[in-house]
C-alpha cells in the first residue's frame, strides 16, 4: 500500500509540473501504454516474470518413471508491461538544444518484485545541429533503435536479437546521409554471468568501460526508404579480485568483442529488415553462452584457483517481413519474424573439474546447441486501441557440452507460445 501512495505521489507532482510548464517554454509531456498479455505455452521455459519475458524452452527433467516434468502447460495473465514516458524540453545550454527522456514501466527488476516500478530509460540530450551527445541509460549499442523487430512478446526477438539498456555516453555525429555513434558504457540492469552469478562489478572491476563504435547509412528513395549499418565494441571483466579458498589478490581478466551488421527497407506496401550478430562472452545481451576457463595456471596447488578464461562464441540473426493494410475495421498489420542462434564454442579446449564432473564454464546454458524461432502475428490498430495476436514456435537443442565448448548429441526441446494482446496507448 505504502509503494502505491509513493508512485501516486509522484505521478500527481509530475502532472501538476505538466501543467505548470504548459505556460512555460520548458517542461514535460507524458505518453506510453496499457497493456494486458494473455499467454498460453505449451511446456516450461528459460524466462523470466511469470513467463512473461521469454527466451527458450527448458531442457527435459526426467522423473524416476522417464517422464519430462518440463513438459507442463501454463497460462497466465499479465499487465507488468504498462508503461508511462515523460519527454523533457529545457531552454539551450552551452550552445547546445537541450532535453531529456524518461521512462519507466511496472516489470519490476527481480521476479520477487514483479508489479514494481523499475527505470527503462533516463536520458540528457544535447543536440548541436550536425553533433549530439547523450548522457543517461540507454539501449545499449547492438540494440538498433531504428531497426528491431515489431513483435508482440515483451522479449522484443531476444534472445536472437542482442537486448540491454546500460548507463553510457555517447557521440553522434552526423554527415549527410551517414551517422557515426561512439559509445562508453557500463552494466546495470542487464550484467555478464560469472562466478557469483551476474553482477556489474565484473565489469566495474576492469576500470574501463565497454568501449562500442557504429556507422549508419541511411538514405531515402521517393517514398522508399533504406538503412544500413555496422557496429562493434570491446569489453573486459574481471570476474573476481581474490582466489576462491585462501582468498589471495587475483586480477584475472576476460576480454571479448562483439559485432553486428543491420538493414532495414521501407516501401509504401512492406517492409523487410534483418540483423546479424556474432558475440563473445555475451550474456550481458541475453545470449547463450558466456566464458570457460581456459587452464588453471597453477596446477600443482589447485586450492589458488588462478584461471586463465577464454570467451565463448555465439552467432544470432534474424529478419522480418511485414505489411499494412487498410480495413473497415482498422489498419491492419501481418509480419511474420524468424531468428536463429547457434553456439560457436570456445574455439580450443577449456578445462575440466574432475570434482563437479563439468567442464569450468560461467553463462547462460552452454549446453544449448543452436535456438531458433518462426513467430507469425496479426495486429489490428484502431485509434489509441490496438489488439494483437502472435504466435511463437521457438526450439532449443539441447545436448552435451564438448572439450572445445561446442555441444554435440543436441535433441530438440520446443515450445508454442500463444499470445494476445491488449493495448491503450496515451
């Protein structure tokens, strides 16, 4: 009771501002949406929220009789994805046109404090004409803000598409029909999997930021309309500051990159665009995946646990053909989206604990072969109301993970969603 008067509270100072600033040259307007998901899948699955925000299917559990215990049905109901924008205008500051973005939503940021109010995104704006730089929580730079598919699941493609916000600043600048983006960022809300789990330590510990650069082309034809892209970026973790046992100094470091190369066209009739991902030590992005220990470098007093650690690879795509129409009802919308991922491996043998009987792997199901998903949808716009219905078949192969982390023996695991939608946008 106590969160809901404090969120009500604060809803009711920033209206009161709204309308204070309507007489101002500065101040802030508020949008978003309502939104209620009914889901239906047909087995357990990797997600998170209630199955809200799903990845994959679980691997099979098998009880004492063979049956999978993972392969249960499950409905639920939810409204968490609600959200509320506010843009922020401000007179000009240091030459510059100055605003701000802020949005939250009702996801919570644990599943314990599903139906909280979490930040998505907090952004400063300074636009020079041709140059423009942003200071705040983002998406992170493999999320193409102007190219990422239109699905209906809150998983926005993931995990086929590279998905994060992060803290950062970034540069823009633009020339003609190019954009140039240069971006240092840290870790929040969406962290790299280690030894204790997830954490932005690991890459807080580093003492340098993620380092992403990006180029844009983007050109329009009449009334046709193309994008095209590259980006890249370099990051380093340190996983942990002391040895697991007598607890002495380590500052043992795991470097990987990551790239990603975009299109999108845009004809009055469809529209079709793609992306292409290829990433190392990736679960940050909510990849598969993540990074083994290479050797251990003492290996006549194992007790110090000092490791060497090597990346593991992963390679994603996905593309998406939709097109609108005109009704008596509304405008609607059919697209139809697939996305493939399959795990690279280490690319050179990783190392064994003769203990666990596992191979020294910290990620996201490295036992994963390949993923891939085929989701149709329908969506039907009429006003500020929206109803949609998607479908998502999305299949995990599962098998046992090699010396080189490749996984071999993959059986496949799937899962149908069935989701409808309901939307209110303001």
């Amino acid at each position: 009771m106590k969160k809901f008067i404090y969120i009500l509270s604060i809803v009711a100072v920033l209206f009161s501002f709204e309308l204070y600033s309507q007489e101002k040259s500065f101040g802030i307007s508020f949008s978003g949406f309502l939104k209620t998901d009914a889901i239906y899948d047909s087995r357990q699955n990797v997600a998170i929220r209630e199955g809200h925000f799903l990845l994959y299917p679980t691997a099979p559990s098998l009880d004492a009789n063979g049956e999978d215990l993972n392969e249960k049905a499950n409905f639920n109901i939810l409204s968490i994805q609600s959200r509320v924008a506010g843009k922020i205008s401000a007179p000009d500051a240091f030459g510059a046109k100055v605003s701000g973005y802020l949005e939250g939503e009702f996801f919570g940021t644990t599943d314990g404090d599903i139906n909280g109010f979490r930040l998505r995104h907090s952004t400063i704006n300074l636009n020079w004409n041709s140059t423009e730089l942003l200071i705040g929580q983002f998406w992170h730079p493999m999320f193409i803000t102007n190219c990422f598919p239109g699905v209906v699941s809150f998983n926005t493609g993931a995990p086929f598409v590279p998905f994060s916000r992060n803290p950062q600043i970034r540069f823009k600048q633009s020339f003609s029909d190019f954009n140039l983006y240069l971006t240092a960022n840290s870790q929040r809300d969406f962290q790299n999997i280690g030894p204790s789990g997830g954490s932005p330590s690991y890459l807080r510990n580093s003492g340098i930021p993620e380092l992403n650069g990006k180029l844009e082309f983007n050109k329009k034809f009449g009334s046709s309309e193309f994008l095209l892209g590259f980006a890249g970026g370099y990051k380093t973790l340190v996983p942990r500051t002391a040895n697991k046992l007598n607890k002495d100094a380590t500052n043992e470091k795991i470097s990987s990159i990551e790239g990603t190369g975009y299109f999108k066209f845009t004809s009055p009739k469809f529209e079709l665009k793609g992306q292409g991902f290829y990433g190392q030590n990736a679960t940050d992005l909510l990849q598969i995946g993540g990074f083994a220990v290479r050797k251990i470098t003492d290996p006549l007093n194992l007790i110090n646990d000092n490791y060497e650690y090597v990346p593991l690879n992963v390679l994603s795509a996905w593309t998406e053909l939709s097109t609108n129409m005109a009704t008596n009802f509304g405008k609607v919308e059919l697209a139809l989206f697939g996305g493939f991922t399959q795990n690279m491996g280490a690319g050179e043998d990783i190392q064994f604990d003769a203990v666990s009987q596992k191979y020294l792997i910290f990620g996201r199901n490295a036992d994963i072969d390949m993923i891939y998903r085929v989701s149709p949808r329908i969506v039907l716009n009429s006003g500020k109301a929206r109803f949609a219905f998607e479908t998502e078949y999305t299949v995990a192969n599962y098998g046992k993970i090699s010396v080189d982390g490749t996984v071999k023996d993959a059986k496949d695991v799937a899962n149908l969603r069935f989701l409808l939608a309901a939307y209110i946008f303001f």
